[in-house]
C-alpha cells in the first residue's frame, strides 16, 4: 500500500487545545490574568518545577493556576458509519472511499493551588457544553471539506493532589473528560478523466453513410478547473 497521510489526528488535537486556548480569570488583585494551557499528561503537568535543557539545569516555578489536556484514545463509531464502498470525488479530480467514524477521547485539566480560583475558570467552560459544542472546521486542505464536529463533555470530578505529607502545599485539580466526534480519511486516488470521445451516427439501420462525431478537450492536459475548450468535428 502506497503510504499516506492527511495529519487529521494532529489537526484534532491542535482544534480541541484551541477552544480553551483564551481563558482568563480576575486574580486577588483584580488584574485579569491568562490561564497558560499545555499538552501533557496529568502526572507531568503536576510536577511544581521544571528543569531546562541548558548547561546550568536551572529550576522553574511554573505559573499557577494553569491548564492542561491529553488525548487519551480513539474509538472506532459504527453508529455514525454510512455505506463505505461510497466515493468522495473532489474538484481537482481526486477520489477516496468514504471516511471513517472515531470518537477521540481527550482529558483537560486544570490546577490551582486556591480553590476559589478553580471555581472562576471552571464556570467559564461548563456553560459552554450543554453537553455538546459543534466547531465547523476543514479536514482536508485539497478537498475544501467543512465538517461540524461535536466535542462532547463527559465527566467532571475534582480532587485534592498533596505534593508529599498533608504539611505540604495542595493543589486543586479539575479533570474533565470529552469525546470529539470526528473522521478518519483514507487514501486519494486521482480520478480518470475522459479528454476525447468519439460518436458514429447513421440516419437509420438501413442506411450505409454514418458521421463520426469527435469532441475533443484543448488543450489536452487541461483538468477540470483549467481553462479549456471543446472542439467538436464531423467526418
């Protein structure tokens, strides 16, 4: 099989990040402070410091509160699969047998070391499924393919996460779950198409003069959304 590959599951990910990518909260200050959002699994994005590459491994505090989220499987949708063998033709002359359902599951989560302050960014998100947020993107460059895609949420829990003995200090978690409703697509193939065609016509069955008709596209390399012309002529 020739490879492919349309970067569908990275356009996911890079949608679902975005719709929480502008999250703001009123800090005790009454300044407007920015929700900094990561891609990481919730083990690594607890972790209070982190340790830069360089020569010096200086140690970071990270800003808190702060978000996070992972995508943490896929599963196949047959209740949203229509008939497979059914072709997608594009207008530069490509075809793919039908896409293919997925639910991909993603997890965000939020931390915070005050409670209250939890409580001003999860208000923000939770109105915004009921239980369902559609986005209309395009899947697929070349083809100028717009699909709703529904991301639907789950689950919402909190709890406590104690960074050692209950001495130390603790972080508020958040951890909402989503299921993303989307496609899978399968290869282009380019589709065949017909320059010239010829027609032999007689004015009954018992007549012995017959015409050939013959249309041809110019120039001959043109595709569909070029610039071209039919050329017919008679014999």
């Amino acid at each position: 099989m020739k490879p492919f590959y349309h970067s569908t599951i990275k356009r996911l990910v890079t949608i679902f990040g975005s719709v929480f990518n502008e999250v703001n909260y009123i800090d005790d200050f009454g300044k407007e402070q920015r929700v900094p959002l990561f891609y990481s699994p919730r083990e690594k994005f607890l972790v209070d410091r982190l340790e830069l590459s360089d020569m010096h491994r200086i140690g970071t505090t990270q800003p808190w509160p702060r978000m996070a989220f992972e995508m943490v499987g896929l599963n196949y949708a047959p209740e949203r699969q229509i008939n497979p063998m059914h072709k997608m033709k594009s207008d530069g002359g490509k075809w793919q047998y039908n896409r293919v359902p997925y639910d991909f599951s993603f997890h965000l989560f939020i931390a915070t070391k005050q409670f209250e302050n939890s409580l001003k960014i999860i208000e923000q998100i939770l109105p915004i499924f009921s239980p369902a947020f559609n986005v209309t993107v395009n899947e697929l460059d070349e083809w100028n393919t717009k699909t709703d895609i529904s991301i639907i949420l789950d689950s919402v829990q909190h709890d406590i996460d104690y960074q050692g003995d209950l001495t130390e200090p603790r972080t508020i978690v958040w951890t909402l779950g989503f299921t993303l409703k989307a496609y899978l697509y399968c290869k282009d193939n380019l589709q065949a198409q017909i320059k010239e065609t010829i027609t032999t016509l007689s004015t009954s069955e018992m007549d012995e003069q017959f015409t050939r008709l013959t249309a041809e596209v110019v120039p001959r390399s043109a595709r569909k959304t070029d610039d071209h012309t039919i050329v017919e002529t008679r014999n």
